[in-house]
C-alpha cells in the first residue's frame, strides 16, 4: 500500500506535506490531485519538504502526497539512442502523442517503449556463471551502435534460462540467474538506476588518450582526455552553444548525450533540427543514431533542470559500462546552479556567496566526478567525458560557479568577447585557456599524429604569448619602431590565428582531424624558421611577407583533409622557392652595393 500525506504549504516548485514519517528521503512522490511528480529533499520529523518536477499553480492545502517507494530512476535499455527526453526522464514524442503540443501535467509515461521489438543475440549460455557487469546478449539498436544488455552490477550467479535469440520486446526477460543463496533473479531488457547514485566500474584510469574533437585549437593546444572534464564559460554571444555542438558532432566518442539545460527554447529548437540531419563524420550516417537528447530549456520547470543533469549521466554511465566512449554536453551548468539557488531560497537555507547555496562546490563535484575513464564491472574499457558549458554573468570568470567548476576540472577554454565581436571563431582566448591533459595525451599524438606535436605546441603557445607583449607595444606607440624579429614574430601569430586557430563551425573546415592541424602547424613554423633566417641576414620583413605565397598560408586551412598534404607541399616548395629568391636577391643587392 502506497504512503499517504497531506499537503500543508506551497511555495513555486517546494511543498511542505505532513503525515510523512513512512516515507523515505529522496523518494518519488506524486503530488495533489493532478498527480505532479515531485521528489522528497528534506525530511523533519511528520513533514517532508518535496521539489515538483511540474508546474505547482492549483494545488491545494489538504490535497494528498501519494509514496512510490523508489527514488528518481531512469529506465536503461534499447530504445534510448536518437530519443529526446525532458529533465526526468520522459520521452517528449510520447508526451506530445499523448498530450499534443500543450502538454498537461501529471503525464505518466515510460521512457522505453514496451512494444518496441528488436532482434536478440544471446551471447551467454545455460550453466554458465556471470557476475554484474557481464554481457548477455546485444541487439542492434542503431546502424551505429550495438546495444549490449548487461548482468545488473549487483547481481551474480548462475545462469538457468537466457532467450534463446530472435525477436525480443522491450518488456521480455532476457535470463534468469541463480544467486549463490539458491534465489533466482529475472533480468529485464529494460533495467532500472536511480539517478543520483553513480554506476559502479572496477578500476579508473590513466586520462592518457585524448577525445579527438577535430576543432584545431582544442586538439592541438588545449586537449582533452577520454574520461576528462572540461568547461567552456564565456558571456551572452562568446558561442558556447556552438562549440558544444561542433563537440558533440565531430568529437570521435562512440555516444553523446546533450543535455540542454536551462537554455533558451531558440538555442534547444536549433538542436533538435539540426542533429537529425547531420551526417557522422565517420560513417556518414545521421549523427542521431549515436546522440541522445535531453531538453529541458529555461521555460520549463526549474527543479526538473536540477534533476536533468543527473538523468543524463545515468544514461551516459549505463553505455560507458557497455564499453563505449561516451561525451555527455552540458549546455550550462550555470543555469542547474541557478535552479539550485531558487529551490534553496525557497527551503529558506543561509545563502552563500551571490545567493548560491554553501553546497554548491559539492555537487558541482558529484557531477564532475562520475566523468572518468575505466574498466567496467565486465572488464571493457569505457569512458564519460564530461565538457560543460559555463554563462558567467557579464563574463566575469570570478564568479562563484566558474571559480568552483575550475577546483574540479582539468581543461578551461575560455571564451573571449573581443574574439567574438572580430568574428574569430571559436572564442578560445589562448592566453587564458589550459589544459592539464597537454602532457599526459602527448604521447599518443606523437605515436599517431607525429613526434613532434609536444615541440610544436610548446613552440606556438611561446609565439602567441610574445605577441600579445608586442600587441601591447604596437597600440601605445605602433608597428613602425618595432625591430624586424618582432614584427615577424607578430606577423607569425597573424598567420597563426588566421590560418590555424580560426575555424567555422559552417564550412568544409568545420571538422579538422589531427593531421590536417599538424599539417598547418608545421607549414606555418617551417615559414617562420625560415624567415627568421633572412631577417637575421638584413632582409626587411617587408619584402618577405607580401609574397603570394606567404599570403596563401592562411587559406589553406579551407582546404578539405584530403587536398591537404599536396596542397601544403606544393604551396611549401613554393614558399621555399621565394624565400630563397628573396634572399638571393637582397644579396645581390648589398654585393653591387
């Protein structure tokens, strides 16, 4: 029999409710009698203080408060991969064949289509013993992912009935297991996790492989790991929403889970049309039959954005203990902290900095710490990487949820309004962005980019930090009384950010693989090496840089990954042949001198 209690006060998304003392703490509720479904959050004494995931207008004091006895979960199986879904969980095409574009509340669905059917592989057998973790069988839920149905990880034993292949529902037993305590426990197609608990895995490792992302800045400066965490905060206009969508693209994770939380309807709407026409990079196939959506914008409930967050790491940790490298997106987590701050101002705890809550650090570090690369419970490897987008207030990056997110991740690509108001993009300022995964994923670039990609990368940060020295030379007093070995250096860190850092997100250079990067890397250094030669022979930086091969070099960069090795050999032989016509010349010239 259900628990019953009785709503005593309403303020927006909390409700106070007695007669509560058989419930438990973080259990689902339904709520009033539109049977909104709410969440307890604190518990004192007979009363419990409940979060609505729904609208509260028209509840009633005296109304019930119904138990479910089970805490905010998801359902996990076949089915999820190319579905969007709101904050808790619930499918929006269901919602809107059920309520039509108006939805009403209290709808009570399932995430997983029970009717749906899949072709089963069983890949265990009868007698064999299997521990949580392990796989059972697969079905092939997109053309681009096998969806592997797993042991529940804290399940054990052995098997006494699997399916035996074919045709399967989402609602079918796939095997029955005998513990070793003589019960027999039925695994489901469809599995249960709540939410808030992380999905456990057998041991973490090293960050040493990077999240290949195909945006040069990134993977050629500031990289990220597999099983990284990384944040992009920038104000209104930097492009965080684009960059995290040329992530979620491009980026070489085997799934991406994108959470849009608490941003406008616009940016969410561009989402949603636009990823089901993409096409992978990889495959060519629509980019959502690896892509799950949650869409939970800032017109929706405020406490459904708080629980959004963990909806879609649950999902993302389920397909990571499958074995896959998943990317999770959150697009922002500014706008989670802010729900935070409304539901604490309502349950009239002490305020912290800026109105935050004092436990604000904390689960900002739950969150970013369910990220990680790992050994699954069945011994695969797998990965989250977390990369979540931060909208600082006027772009102030001392802001309390900035300052907290940067204790816990270890790559900051810090978006510049200047950047974005010269049409540079992506804003990554490069002065003021890092990442502590540089040296730990170098290894792997010089065994499949090249030896020299650490040297490289070192070489081009010292560049673009001696000419914001020169930068700052150049705007008190101008270019003119500047040596020659500067204005090269300046005119390099052009050719740089021109032809290297800069990237539209609505081009062929949209996606840029490692060695295209490299590839511009070295043409760029190897004019520079060059030119520095000649300058420190007496030649003026004038006549070097006008060549028409000079200028090509920021071009190059629109030309598609398989033009490119004979594009930028052919335009560095021509280089080569200037450079030295420029220098044989001006020898000549100071010889009849």
């Amino acid at each position: 029999m259900n628990s019953l209690g009785t709503i005593v006060s309403v303020n927006g998304p909390v409700v106070r409710a007695r007669a509560m003392r058989t419930f438990g703490m973080r259990e689902m509720v339904r709520v009033g009698k539109l049977n909104l479904w709410g969440e307890i959050i604190r518990m004192e004494g007979e009363e419990a203080l409940i979060q609505v995931f729904e609208d509260t207008q028209g509840l009633h004091l005296g109304e019930p408060v119904i138990g479910t006895g089970r805490s905010l979960s998801v359902e996990l199986g076949p089915g999820l991969v190319g579905k969007i879904f709101d904050g808790i969980g619930r499918p929006l095409d269901t919602l809107f064949e059920l309520e039509g574009a108006m939805l009403s509340r209290g709808v009570k669905t399932v995430m997983v289509n029970r009717d749906s059917m899949w072709d089963f592989t069983p890949l265990v057998e009868v007698g064999e013993t299997v521990s949580g973790g392990m796989l059972l069988g697969a079905v092939q839920e997109t053309p681009l992912l096998e969806h592997k149905i797993l042991v529940p990880p804290n399940v054990e034993g052995e098997i006494t009935f699997v399916h035996q292949g074919g045709t399967i529902s989402a609602s079918d037993i796939v095997a029955t297991i005998k513990d070793p305590y003589g019960n027999t426990v039925d695994v489901p197609v469809v599995q249960v996790w709540p939410v808030r608990k992380p999905r456990p895995y057998r041991e973490r490792l090293l960050p040493n492989e990077p999240l290949v992302t195909g945006q040069r800045i990134i993977d050629g400066l500031f990289p990220i790991a597999r099983g990284g965490v990384a944040a992009i905060p920038g104000g209104f206009g930097t492009g965080k929403t684009v960059t995290q969508h040329q992530l979620a693209k491009w980026s070489d994770a085997h799934l991406v889970v994108y959470i849009g939380c608490g941003e406008r309807g616009n940016e969410m709407t561009q989402v949603l049309e636009e990823f089901p026409q993409l096409k992978d990079p990889r495959s060519g196939r629509p980019l959502m039959e690896r892509t799950i959506l949650i869409a939970n914008t800032s017109n929706m409930p405020v406490a459904a954005r708080e629980a959004s967050i963990y909806t879609g790491i649950t999902i993302a940790e389920y397909f990571r203990d499958m074995g896959y490298h998943v990317a999770l997106m959150a697009d922002s987590t500014s706008r989670w902290a802010e729900a935070l701050r409304e539901i604490s101002g309502r349950l009239e705890e002490v305020p912290a900095e800026e109105g935050f809550p004092a436990y604000l650090p904390t689960r900002l570090a739950e969150f970013y710490e369910r990220a990680g690369r790992v050994i699954t419970l069945g011994g695969n490897e797998g990965s989250i990487t977390i990369i979540g987008a931060v909208s600082p207030p006027g772009g102030d990056f001392t802001e309390p949820v900035t300052r907290n997110t940067k204790r816990f991740i270890r790559c900051f690509w810090a978006l510049d309004k200047s950047l974005a108001g010269a049409r540079h993009f992506p804003a990554i300022n490069w002065l003021e962005s890092y990442s502590e995964y540089a040296r730990e994923v170098e290894d792997w670039f010089a065994a499949h980019v090249d030896p020299k990609w650490g040297e490289y990368r070192d070489r081009v940060r010292e560049l673009l930090a001696e000419d914001e020295k020169i930068q700052q030379v150049i705007r008190l007093v101008g270019e003119d009384v500047l040596p020659d070995e500067q204005k090269l250096i300046a005119f390099t860190a052009f050719l740089l950010k021109n032809g290297y850092l800069q990237q539209s997100a609505f081009s062929d250079d949209a996606y840029s693989p490692p060695e295209k990067g490299f590839a511009i890397l070295d043409l760029i250094l190897h004019f520079y090496e060059k030119a520095s030669e000649l300058v420190k022979r007496g030649v003026p930086l004038s006549l070097i840089r006008g060549g028409k091969p000079v200028l090509e070099i920021t071009h190059i960069r629109e030309r598609t990954s398989e033009e490119i090795t004979n594009e930028i050999s052919g335009l560095k032989k021509e280089l080569d042949a200037f450079l030295d016509k420029v220098g044989s010349e001006r020898k000549a010239t100071r010889g009849r001198g």
